[in-house]
C-alpha cells in the first residue's frame, strides 16, 4: 500500500524527489587540463605551479558546496572542473576526520599540512578510488599534477582549519559531523590507513 505524500508520510513504491548536485561554475572556463583534471588558478601563497588570483576560487566553492554535496551518493561530471571539485571534496572529509582528533588549532595547522603532503595516489595509479572518471596524465603532466594536488590540498586544509576552528581552539561540531559521510561512497584514504 502507498501512503498519500499530501499527509507527509512516505510508503512503498514512493521516491522522494531528489536534488541535483551542485556543480562548479568553472567547467566552462578557458583552462589548462592535466589528464582530464582542470588546472584553475587558486588564491594562495602556498608555492606550487597553480596561477595565483585575488578572487572567488575552486576551494572556496568547495567548501561553500561541501555539506550538501557530501550527501550525493551518485554525481554527473560536466567537466574537468567537475574533477577536481570531486577530488577537492573527497580530499575536504579526510581533513575533517583528522581536524575532529586535533585538540588545538595551532595542532590542526599542523595536522593539515602533514596531510597535504603525505604521499597519495593520482588518477591511474593504484589505490585512487575513481579511476573509471579520470584519465591517467602523462609524461610530466604526472609530476605537475601531484604539484598542483599538493599545493591545493595545503591550501583547502589551511582555510578548513579557520572554518572549522574559528576563533576557538575546539573543532566546531557542525564541520565534524561531516566526518562519517562518503561522497559519492569513496574515500581517498586507503583501506587499513587511519589517521
């Protein structure tokens, strides 16, 4: 039997509508790819071969995006800028697992730029969970990518850290709830390899 959706009450056969996920507006930008991962220019003072602009940037929208995304088990890449924003958002829940364990900020700093530059898979390697979507760079686009990676996660772990600790040295709990949700159902960090 199927309950009427009018009173509110879900039954079988009934699917609640569901959101589209949100996207990034630089899909259609005039960009550099490095396999099929946009290369956008970020605002930063984090060395690394990333074009540097006082602006709005890929990080900021993927933290603005990253509680409703992070619910969206299934996501339609429009572009290379699609990519790094998935890549950004399953890099964002691994910093939000480590921050939760942080007992200070001045901790959590560092926590994320260990994090930033520990060791970690690219597109085509083994261990990087979402092969089937990425194309495998090559050549020195490989080096220039795990760069690009790198100075973008040292960049989204900085800004996490202000958004989650504030001006407090407790982690705020509305970031850490985040920390068990998967988007997409994949995680960057290896099975067996806790933080």
């Amino acid at each position: 039997a199927v309950v009427s959706t009018q009173s509110g009450h879900y039954g079988r056969g009934w699917n609640p509508p569901t959101m589209p996920a949100y996207h990034s507006k630089y899909n259609e930008a005039e960009t550099p790819c490095l396999g099929n991962v946009a290369m956008l220019p970020i605002r930063t003072t984090v060395k690394g071969p990333a074009a540097r602009i006082d602006e709005e940037d890929i990080i900021d929208e993927t933290l603005y995006y990253f509680k409703a995304n992070v619910f969206f088990k299934n996501y339609e890449i429009k572009g290379p800028a699609d990519r790094l924003l998935i890549y950004l958002t399953l890099y964002t829940t691994d910093c939000i697992v480590k921050l939760q364990k942080s007992p200070s900020k001045s901790q959590a700093l560092k926590d994320m730029y260990s994090l930033a530059i520990a060791q970690f898979a690219l597109p085509g390697e083994a261990g990087f969970p979402l092969n089937a979507v990425y194309a495998k760079p090559s050549g020195a686009e490989v080096e220039k990518l795990r760069q690009y990676l790198t100075q973008c996660r040292q960049e989204i772990g900085q800004r996490l850290v202000e958004k989650v600790f504030g001006d407090s040295d407790k982690p705020s709990k509305w970031w850490t709830c985040f920390s068990r949700r998967k988007f997409m159902d994949k995680t960057l960090t290896p099975l067996g390899r806790q933080f």
